[in-house]
C-alpha cells in the first residue's frame, strides 16, 4: 500500500483507497475469485471446450487463480499504423518481441493481430494464451475512416492455437449495425470451436461531444456499449475507463433514467467504473479496462490509478498495451507487473 501511495500521491491514493459506501452494493456482483469459471460460467451455455478456454485465459501468468486478467493487447500496428505505434521503441516491429514481453511480464494473455500470432504460433502458443484480434479499424486509406474490418477467419485463429478471440465493435457509429451482426456471427463460431470472446465494446460518433465535452467514455454510454456486448456473448468486454456520465443527457438521444444518475452512480470514479461493471451482468462477464496512450511520465500513476478503480468497482483487470510496450523492454516488464501487484495486493478490497 506504502508503494502504491507514493506513486499516486497522498490525495489521489486516499480519494481511491479509503472510498466507501458506493450506490451499486458490492453484494449484487458477481465477484473475481479462484473459480470464477465454475462459478458462474458452468451454468451456462457456453461448451466443455469454451470452459477450458476460459479457465487457462484465468489460470496462466502472475494473476492466476485470482479471478484477475493482465492481458498485453498490441494491435496497434494496424489501429495506430506501426509507424505510430512502434517508433518509440522499435525492436517491436519483430512480432516476437510482443510475444516474449507478456512471457516476461507474466501476462495472463497475448492479444495481437493473425499475423504477429500466427508467425511464432508454434514456438508460443503452448506457452501463453493467445488471443486473436479478427477485425481492425484499417487506416492508411485515404481520408481516414472509422470502421472495422474483419482481417481473417475464426478457423484460422483456432488452428494457430488461439484460447480466444478478440473484437471491436463502433458502438453509435453508422457502421455499429454491421460490425454487430458481423461479430455476433464470429463469436457465435469461436464459441463452437472453444474459443472465449473478448469484445472492445467503443463508443464513437461526433455527436458523443457536446459543448466542448466528450461524453465518448461516459457512464451511461459506455456501460450501455458493455450491456450491447455481453447481449452478443461476449465473455469479457474490454471498456475504456469511464471519465464523466450524463451522455445521454447532453446529446438527447436514446432512453435513460433519471436513477442511473442519482441512485446508481456518482462522480466518483469507483462508482462511475461499478455501472460498467453493472453492465456485465453484474459482473457475469468481466470488465477489463484499457490502459490507454503512454504520455511518459504520468503512465504509472495513471495505470496504478486505473487498476485500483477496476479492482475496487467489482471488475476483473487491465488490459494494457503501449504503456509498455513504449519503454525499454526490461522497463515494460517491470510496468507491467507493477499493474498486476494492484491486483496480488490483498488489502485493496473491493469497495
């Protein structure tokens, strides 16, 4: 705790450490813990195969048998152009090199795109979870455009000896309608080959900022993108970090209730993370959040901050990618398990 203090500062770590009473009771939640597939993925219609997936997705790494997921996500070489992504630190241009800093680090999982996997599959795949990203937002056309695309098939993932796939659905974009029936169909076929889903549930639209304010990651309409993804099957919806609520109060679409804002959440950070995580089903699927951009110094205190509002709002980890993969590779590894200790650490409980 002393540690986690002095990266965060006095204030910043009491306002996270010593929070209480949140408005969601943390009984009404499906909690992590040492047998959280059999707790509550037994029940349900998910295959013998899928159960397996699940449970070595859970049990490999630093975090296993907690309940708790450290997954390094590295598409970003599409998402973000390699350029833009791999310059701060090139030795990551090797694929392998993704690979070996989640071996290193102790990750539960790798997810990266069909190419980087499948180019050391046979070396790497018996070693730690590989998760296969299927659809990217393609950005060297020109003008940009916002749109996911799916990159390969669902057999191909399974034959590499991927345990999951990955996923990106637009949310509230113009093109959500056929991203969603696009990877309903995907997830739909991994589970039948017994493969776990992962879905990054995004929201995006121009209309989602309103006077100045970018309502994108909001409580509302975030957590209403994790309700669309667990409706869809997803297994574990990864969900950016909420920041603010009141999304669709400021651009007047949709439905709400006035509840969600008063008796449901709070400003404060842990209760705005536990509507995410209301979202899920209670916590049926887990919420992993991103990490987001590296911006140098603060990515510490910024992903320290990160997991114990995650841990403490009832969700299930991180998933952290160029805070990482940015530095030094002896650096990232120490980064990222300084994350994972958020998550070793016993007396940060949940809220």
């Amino acid at each position: 705790m002393t540690q986690f203090t002095s990266i965060l500062g006095e204030e910043t770590a009491k306002h996270l450490l010593e929070f209480k009473n949140p408005k969601i009771d943390k009984s009404l939640l499906h909690l992590p813990s040492e047998d959280f597939v059999s707790q509550v993925w037994a029940d349900s219609n998910r295959n013998i195969p899928t159960l397996r997936s699940l449970e070595q997705l859970y049990n490999h790494g630093r975090l296993k048998r907690t309940g708790y997921l450290s997954i390094l996500p590295v598409d970003q070489g599409i998402e973000h152009s390699a350029g833009a992504s791999f310059a701060p630190n090139p030795i990551y241009f090797d694929s392998e090199n993704i690979v070996k800093l989640a071996v290193e680090a102790g990750c539960n999982a790798v997810a990266s795109t069909f190419g980087v996997l499948a180019s050391v599959a046979r070396k790497y795949a018996h070693k730690i979870p590989f998760v296969v990203k299927i659809n990217h937002n393609e950005f060297l056309s020109y003008p940009n455009a916002y749109d996911q695309i799916m990159f390969g098939e669902i057999k191909s993932a399974w034959e590499m000896g991927a345990v999951a796939v990955g996923a990106t659905i637009y949310f509230g974009s113009s093109e959500s309608r056929k991203q969603i029936v696009e990877v309903a169909k995907a997830f739909e076929y991994a589970h039948q080959l017994g493969m776990a889903t992962i879905l990054w549930c995004y929201t995006r639209n121009s209309g989602f900022k309103v006077d100045g304010v970018d309502y994108h990651t909001s409580a509302d309409l975030s957590s209403q993108a994790n309700h669309l993804g667990v409706t869809i099957q997803a297994d574990i919806i990864k969900q950016k970090l909420s920041t603010n609520n009141g999304g669709y109060l400021a651009t007047k679409h949709g439905k709400t209730h006035e509840k969600v804002y008063s008796e449901l959440s709070s400003d404060h950070p842990i209760d705005l993370c536990r509507y995410q995580v209301a979202n899920c089903y209670m916590g049926r699927a887990g919420l992993i959040n991103s990490g987001g951009e590296s911006k140098g110094s603060s990515d510490l205190s910024e992903a320290i901050a990160t997991a114990i509002i995650n841990k403490r709002a009832g969700g299930q980890g991180l998933i952290l990618g160029r805070k990482a993969f940015q530095r030094d590779f002896k650096e990232g590894v120490d980064f990222l398990q300084k994350v994972q200790d958020v998550y070793l650490d016993k007396d940060i409980t949940i809220a």
